[in-house]
C-alpha cells in the first residue's frame, strides 16, 4: 500500500536532483551611473577617489526617505531595495577593487625605464640595494595605504558608508600589506570583521616578472597570522614559471572564474578586494566596466548586477603561457615603446 507514494516520492527526488545538478552560469554587469568613474566622461588619469567621495554621486534615489542623511546612506538604502525586488537569480553587490601601494618594482621600474625593466632587471630577483621579487611596499606604498585607510575612516564616521562585510586579497606581498594598511584599526561591525582571504585568481597578471612570483604558504602565514587561505592553497606557487607569461586572454577566464567563485559561495551585499592594476583591469573587463586604470594606493567601487542564467556560459579556451625574451644587458633606451626587448644592444 506504500509502493505508490514512495514510487512518486522517488520519482520526485530523481527529479529534484537532476534539476540541481543543471549547469548555469552567472553573467554580470554594472548598474550605471552610480559612479563617477561609470561616466565616459571621467577621466581616469588624475582622478582622485578620496576627494570625490569615492567618485559616488550626489543624487536622489526611488528608495529614499527622511532616515537617510548621508548619500551613502540613500545608496545602501537603494541597493538594499533592489535586492529585495529583483529576481530569485539576480542579485546586486557592491565591490571596492583597490590597488595595492606603491611597491619596490613600481620604484625600480622608474628608476630603470620601462624598457631596461621588461627586458632585464625584472626577470631577477633584485640588485645589491633593493629585493622585488614578491615585491614589498615602499615607503611612499605604506603611506598611499594609509591615506586609505583614514580616508575609510572619514568614510565609516562622516558619511556613514556600509564597510565591506567580506575582504579578499591577492596572495602578493604588495596586496596583502595594503589590505592590512587599509582596513586595520578601523571601526568595522563586530560581525563583519577585517579577516581577508587569500585567493590565487586575485593575483597579478602572470608575468616573467619576480614581483608576480608569491612567496610559500608559510611565508605569508608567518607575516600574516590572521589572514585566512582559500581551501587548496599551495605551499609553492603553483602558477608562476620562468621566463614564460599568461595571455590576456587566460588572465580574464581566471578573473571570472575566481569573481563566479566568489558569487557563488558569498552572499555578501558588500565585498572588498585588493589586487593590482592588470588585474583590476581584467575584473573590470569581465564585469563589463568601462576601462579605468588605477594608480598605486588607489581603489574604484563597482555596483554589479550579477544573473545567474541556465546553461553553459561562453566557452572559454585557455592557452599556454607564451615564452618572454630577454636581454643579456639592459638596454640604455628609455623609450617606453620599446618592450618587446626589440632595443637589446
């Protein structure tokens, strides 16, 4: 007399399981005109986030009422909105992508020229004076993050802003520093507290450059304890190799995969990342943002729309990393054309 409910039953979690093992994929893009750097107009070079409110504009919002002060109170209110009337598979987070500081490979590029850089000194390690591979903050870095972090406080005090409730990391030196420079001290919510996470895919364009080469799992464990690794973190960087570099092409697959991993396992409205110029550039490609460089210390927010849609996504094709020629000595040429190492004497 049970056969026929649990044959329906069955049947029904059959069903259920293979609906849940369906493949989908997330699509995203940016919800404009909430910032400055949003604007075709802004120009990138120059621009200052800090004294600009974060580039955030001043506006009115269909959300608004009377308890909200501040314009990133009106925004929280806004975003808060929009998530509570979108669709079961959309969702809205606003991410701050910042750039780490001013690091000793940023310093000794300038002081080499681009093209002695690229073609030489970048491929070792360092020279008697300054060590760059897994480059560490300058003083001027150090500073630069700092002024980040007073800025956030003013932000927190002043402005009322909703901090980050997740922090993420790129695994080099430069980004974990900053991220600690940027957000320690704070007055941050006791459940949403500074404890970044180390991911690889956050981590700079992968070049023959030293600076692009991490240190051991227990190197960065040791010089920050509190920090937590993504599950699988290797001891060794897995990723880097000598002398031989990632297409830009592989560089954006890792930047989705790592933006869809994140996505998918964090539900947080409000997300912190700190990564490096290329890779920024790269995430702001992939979440259909326009092209905005950063300059050290500097950090650009983003509200995404995230959709999470039935199906394979595009189909990606990584390809092999592409050998990088060198020259026996650096070349004396500043030109910052010359970086196909076509200037070698």
């Amino acid at each position: 007399m049970f056969l026929a409910p649990l044959a329906a039953l069955l049947a029904l979690t059959s069903a259920t399981s293979a609906s849940y093992h369906q493949p989908t994929h997330i699509n995203y893009t940016v919800v404009p005109g909430i910032f400055l750097q949003d604007d075709p107009s802004t120009v990138a070079s120059g621009f200052n986030f800090t004294a600009t409110n974060f580039g955030l504009i001043n506006q009115t919002y269909p959300s608004d009422t009377r308890k909200q002060s501040t314009q990133w109170q009106r925004l929280a209110k806004y975003i808060s909105s929009l998530n509570s009337k979108c669709k079961s598979n959309e969702r809205y987070t606003l991410l701050f992508l910042g750039r780490h500081g001013e690091g000793y490979h940023n310093a000794a590029e300038t002081y080499f020229g681009t093209p002695a850089w690229n073609c030489y000194w970048s491929e070792l390690d360092g020279n008697s004076t300054v060590t760059w591979a897994d480059a560490h903050l300058t003083t001027t870095g150090t500073t630069q993050a700092l002024s980040v972090n007073k800025f956030w406080a003013h932000l927190l005090k002043d402005e009322k802003i909703t901090p980050p409730q997740t922090y993420y990391t790129s695994p080099l030196y430069r980004c974990l520093d900053t991220a600690k420079l940027t957000f320690s001290g704070l007055d941050l919510p006791r459940h949403s507290p500074f404890v970044p996470t180390i991911k690889e895919f956050f981590r700079e364009g992968i070049s023959a450059h030293t600076c692009d080469r991490r240190s051991t799992k227990t190197y960065i464990h040791k010089n920050f304890p509190g920090y937590k690794f993504e599950k699988g973190f290797a001891e060794h960087d897995p990723y880097w190799t000598a002398l031989h570099a990632e297409t830009s092409t592989d560089q954006d697959i890792r930047s989705k995969k790592v933006l869809d991993d994140v996505f998918s396992n964090d539900d947080s409205t409000y997300v912190s990342v700190t990564a490096h110029s290329g890779e920024i550039a790269s995430l702001l490609r992939v979440l259909g943002h326009r092209v905005f460089g950063l300059s050290t210390g500097a950090a650009i927010p983003v509200l995404v729309k995230a959709t999470t849609l039935k199906g394979e996504g595009p189909a990606t094709t990584t390809q092999p990393y592409t050998a990088q020629k060198t020259c026996a000595a650096p070349p004396t040429i500043r030109d910052s054309s010359c970086n196909d190492c076509s200037c070698c004497t």
